[in-house]
C-alpha cells in the first residue's frame, strides 16, 4: 500500500462519522471529481495509470477515475470492483457492440449490503447511458 495515498485517503475523510462507508465512498469520488480532470486516451490507445500518476498529473479517463476510486476504497478497509461495458449505438453514438469502452467502479458498504456505484459519467448523462448498455462484464479487484 502506497503510504502516501492512505495519508490523502485519511484527509478526504476525516471528520466523517466512523463505520458511515457511504460517506467516505463519496467524499473520495467527491474528491476526485473535483481534482482529476477527465481527458481523453490518445485515439486508438488505451492508456492506464497507477493511482499515485493519476494524482500527480490531475488528469485521466474513466479508466484512472475508477482504478483512483477503487484504490481510495480499498484502502479504507472497502471491497472493490470495476464494471466494463459496451454499448449499443445511440442517437448520437454508433456503439461499441462487444468491445469494452466504459469502466466505474463499484465499493461494497457492509452497513447497507450493497454495492456502491462510483461512475465518473455526469449524472446527467447516466440514464441515457444505462439504457445503451449492451453487455458488462465484473472485474473483482483482488488485494
């Protein structure tokens, strides 16, 4: 574990209510929402980085939102996936059929026995985008 990313972690959650997983969940995402810039891969390159790049650079996709989020919860003790998806075409969008093109990231609250969804989509935009889903697949993130 990366000392310096459980230091940051502590920060963004401190004064928060003890075991309140929801919270801490979201002042993380809260977190990065307001200090990583959403920028787009190189087209036709997929580009991934380490947590602590991500923060250094200020900058990633949804790739490096969700790898940021599931770091921030799986160092506060979280269970953690990431969610792949492909889409089918939209309005606006030829789709990706079966190639996998969105990832989010989901932390387990033991308090409420769900799985918290952390997508860095927009609100906005997530209900057009949860209708275009076309497959998904689960990727467990392992300690």
């Amino acid at each position: 574990m990366d000392s310096s990313i459980r230091a940051l972690t502590e920060r963004i959650v401190q004064g928060l209510q003890p075991h309140d997983y929801l919270s801490e969940y979201a002042a993380c995402w809260n977190w990065i929402r307001a200090n990583i810039r959403y920028t787009r891969d190189p087209r036709t390159v997929e580009q991934l980085k380490r947590p602590a790049r991500i923060i250094e650079t200020g900058n990633g996709d949804c790739d490096e939102a969700s790898i940021l989020a599931g770091t921030f919860a799986g160092t506060l003790g979280g269970k953690v996936r990431l969610i792949a998806a492909a889409f089918k075409p939209g309005p606006n969008n030829p789709g990706t059929g079966n190639m996998l093109t969105h990832v989010w990231c989901e932390a387990f609250d033991p308090a409420r026995n769900c799985w918290v969804v952390l997508d860095p989509v927009p609100g906005r935009r997530v209900g057009q985008m949860l209708t275009r889903i076309a497959r998904t697949k689960v990727l467990d993130v392992v300690d």
